[in-house]
C-alpha cells in the first residue's frame, strides 16, 4: 500500500468511502503536455478506445505496479547467482513458459 495513504487513515478511509457511497467517475482537469495530449488522443484513435479507458488503463497499471513493488518478494541468493552467472555467460537468464502474464506470475509468487 502506498505509504502516504498509510500514514494518512483518515484520507484512506475517506478515499474508500467517497468511492463506496458515490459508486461514480472523478471529474477532474489536468494541465498535460501539449503535444503529450495529442498522442495519446492520436493513439487512442487506432486502438479505437475513449481517451478516457487509455488513462484509466495506464493509470491501474500504475498503481498495480506499486502495489507489486510495495510486496516483499523472497528471492535466494542461490537463485540470484545462478541468473547472474547465465547473463554473464551470454545466456538468457530465464524464460517465461506460462500463458499467464509476468506480472500475475510475480503477483502469485511464483516468478
């Protein structure tokens, strides 16, 4: 979790109950690079998406990835070594064979 909203319950609570008890969309304004703005809302048209999903996408990415970050993941260092000695050697360290996402492996503690 991250840590402002740790050492700040109340804002926490108060994120959690907005979103309960309203159950709609933030309407917000954001000052964005010009030509930022344009690419993603170029971007946004060959995907055939809402500028609105592309944001909202990225910014879940975000937060998982900081969730992901904020877990301790429990790694030998057996294993480290074994992956540095195969980069040094020129060999790809490991390769993924699961249909499942990198990141839902990592999250499931298995990669």
């Amino acid at each position: 979790m991250n840590p402002y909203l740790t050492q700040n319950p109340g804002l926490r609570e108060y994120l959690n109950f907005s979103t309960v008890v309203y159950g709609m969309d933030k309407n917000t304004s954001l000052r964005i690079n010009t030509e930022l703005w344009r690419k993603a809302k170029v971007l946004a048209a060959m995907r055939g998406k809402t500028l609105k999903s592309i944001i909202e996408e990225l910014l879940a990415r975000e937060i998982e990835a900081e969730e992901l970050l904020d877990e301790e993941i429990d790694v030998s260092e057996e294993a480290i070594n074994f992956l540095e000695r195969r980069r040094i050697m020129g060999e790809i360290p490991f390769i993924i064979v699961n249909d499942k996402k990198a990141v839902d492996l990592v999250g499931e503690g298995r990669g």
